[in-house]
C-alpha cells in the first residue's frame, strides 16, 4: 500500500532518536511525570503512565530517573508544573506538522517553536489546522521477510484495528492508543517481535520529499526536536535521497 520508502523511514528515525537518548531521558521524565499526576502512579491503572515508563525502558532510562519522574507526579516529590500544548503547522512542500510540548513557560515555548517553523522554511498554523491530517493510534512496524498472513491473524485476533503491507516489504500493525501496549505483547507472545513501536499520531496521507526539498524538512525537524518544551514532532513528510 502506501509508503514505498517507510521500512527506510523508520529506521532513520530511530536512529536519530537513539543518538539522541540523553536528551530524551528528559523529556521522558517530563511525561512521567504529567501522566502519574494525571492518572496516579500505578502503571496498571494508568495507559498513559505504562506507555510513558515503557517507552523509557525501551531507551534504557535509569529506573531510579522513572521511579523519581513518578514520584513527582503522584506529589511525593517536589517537581514542577508542566503545562500540555500543542502547536501545528506546515512544513516544507505543504506537508502537516504537529508539535507537541510539555512546558513551565508557556511564552517562551511558543517563541521557541514559532521562531524553529520561521527559520527552517515552515509556517506555524491555528488550532487544528493540521490535527485533521493526523490518527492518534499505536504502530508497530514489522521487517520485510515477516509472514504476513499469520502475522495479520494474530494481530486482529489481539485487537488492532489494521494491518498494512508496504512497497518495501515492511509490515505496519495499527493498534487503538491504549490497546498498544496489549497488541504489542500478544504478538510478541505469538513469536512476532516489531522492530520499532510507538503510540504516534499517524499522518493520513504522505508528502514525499526528495533532493534539496528532504534536506530542508530534515533541518526543520531537527530544529524543533532540539527544543527543551518539545515532546514529539510528527509530520506527514516521507523523506527520501
């Protein structure tokens, strides 16, 4: 179906975020904590909190550095107020960009993004402008070679709601938010073991960019993942050579 270069794509994102891990480390604890304070501290109780630690553990984070972000959630610790914003806009080639923070300074993080979007050649937009473009929903892609047909039985059987075979090979299992973390074990109970997962907001329809035009998305997305407040950047751009 769609997406002849996604197996190429994934990969180059996890890379980049695995160079990256320090920085990530945290944010992690940002969201940890936003979601224990949220929900409470107990990862059985709490989607948002065990997709959150697991996402941590899956970047090696120090479990003292979870149990602390926790910690600060549920009160038991001093930490600071986050605030949750998000900011959308375009990038380059038309393509739709959502951005979303975790901030103590809502000023200064609107400044930060709106100045990244103005100096990489993108446009920040209203409310909602892009949200639209985008699903919320869990994806586990798969590498080429995986048998599709039993792994397709196995991941409706688990409850995802998809299963997409693309130009390159690649498998991608689409799952509802909150069921990812329970997909994502049957398969692995099923003997399938994805080789990169995420709950994502999942672009509806893709913009490939190449040349000069890839280069420059390449630019502005780095230039909002730097950003301190930034949590997760998602675009519908599907870079190439």
């Amino acid at each position: 179906m769609a997406g002849h270069s996604k197996w190429a794509n994934i990969q180059h994102r996890k890379g980049r975020q695995d160079e990256r891990r320090g920085a990530a480390f945290s944010k992690l604890a940002k969201e940890i904590t936003v979601a224990a304070k949220m929900g409470g501290g107990d990862v059985g109780f709490n989607p948002r909190l065990r997709l959150a630690v697991d996402k941590a553990k899956g970047v090696n984070m120090p479990k003292d550095k979870i149990d602390n972000a926790i910690k600060k959630g549920t009160g038991e610790l001093e930490g600071v107020s986050y605030e949750e914003i998000r900011y959308e806009g375009y990038g380059i080639g038309g393509s739709a960009l959502i951005v979303d923070c975790l901030t103590d300074n809502k000023t200064r993080t609107v400044a930060d993004v709106r100045h990244a979007f103005s100096k990489h050649g993108g446009n920040m937009g209203t409310d909602g402008c892009v949200a639209f473009q985008f699903k919320h929903c869990g994806q586990l892609l798969f590498a080429p070679g995986t048998d599709e047909d039993t792994l397709m039985e196995a991941a409706l059987e688990a409850g995802a709601e998809d299963v997409l075979s693309h130009d390159d090979g690649s498998i991608e299992v689409v799952t509802g938010p909150w069921e990812f973390t329970a997909v994502k074990e049957a398969l692995e109970a099923a003997g399938f073991s994805a080789e990169f997962g995420e709950v994502t907001m999942r672009p509806e329809n893709i913009i490939e960019l190449a040349g000069d035009e890839a280069v420059r998305m390449q630019k502005l997305l780095d230039a909002l993942e730097a950003l301190d407040d930034v949590q997760d950047v998602y675009s519908s751009a599907e870079l190439g050579d």
